[in-house]
C-alpha cells in the first residue's frame, strides 16, 4: 500500500536497507504475530540488536508509538529505533563506566583490572578475547590500558578495522 512505501520511504533516508532487512529479521523472529504487545518483548528485541535501552526509555517508546490496539508494529519499530539511536551515546556511557574504576582521573586502568572485569561481569570475555584486545590496543609493559582508545576501538564501525 501507499502507507507502508511511504514509511519504508521515510525509514530508507534514516537507514541502509541492509539495516532495515536485519530489523525485519529481528523483529520476525522475535514477534511472529508481527506486533510486540509488551515493553518487555521490544526491550528483547532491541538487546538483539545492540541496542540498550533503559526500561524507563522502553516504556516511553512503547507508549508513544504503539497503535491503538496496545501494540508496536514494525513500521513504528524503526520509528523507536531510530529515536533511540538518536539518543544513546554509547561512547560516552562506556567511557563513564571505565571512569568508575579510574579513581584518581589518570586516563587509564591497569590491564589486570581489565582483564578482570571484561572476564567477570556482563557478557564474559574469554582470557583469550582479553589477550587480543590487549595486543590490538599496544597496551605496554606498564600495563596501561587508556579507555578512550579503548572506547575508540570498541566503537569503530567493523568494516574499518583492518
């Protein structure tokens, strides 16, 4: 219909269409119904997806754009995805976390700290990974891991990494 080329449209300026296809994929996968009827199953799909949504953002993005039958269509997915990545600053977020662990505001924390807490906390890396972040970040024999490189390589788009 006239309706659905026109959000695909209006979405297509704000996303590559491979983007949109592994949005469509997700959101298929995850709400076969083709409508979330619940903030939990958005947050669900937006995790998928990298995103990290606060569950106070979820709440407010599934009031704003759900239909009046209480659900979110993928038309208005892409709507909520587009607002959250206007938003989210995940450099800044991941730089204020390693600040936490820099009390004294040096710039870096010590690779064994962290080895630490990338193998301790959230999604635990292997020795391994850690190994090979170290050596891709040049950390030398001080053991100085300064997190805005850190931050910088973690945030590169894939494709520029080489």
């Amino acid at each position: 219909s006239y309706f659905i080329c026109f959000i695909f449209c209006t979405m297509s300026k704000n996303f590559k269409e491979e983007e949109i296809d592994n949005f469509r994929q997700c959101f298929q996968l995850f709400a076969p119904q083709g409508f979330v009827d619940t903030p939990d199953k958005l947050c669900f799909i937006m995790r998928s997806l990298s995103m990290a949504p606060t569950i106070a953002e979820l709440k407010r993005y599934f009031a704003k754009y759900k239909k009046d039958a209480g659900v979110v269509e993928f038309d208005d997915f892409l709507k909520i995805v587009w607002e959250h990545r206007s938003t989210e600053n995940a450099p800044n977020e991941i730089s204020a976390a390693f600040q936490n662990y820099d009390t004294q505001r040096l710039g870096y924390i010590d690779s064994k700290q962290l080895r630490y807490i990338l193998t301790n906390t959230g999604e635990k890396l292997t020795d391994r990974d850690v190994d090979l972040i170290l050596r891709e970040l040049n950390v030398g024999s001080d053991g100085r891991v300064f997190y805005d490189n850190l931050v910088q390589m973690l945030t590169q788009p894939l494709a520029g990494r080489r």
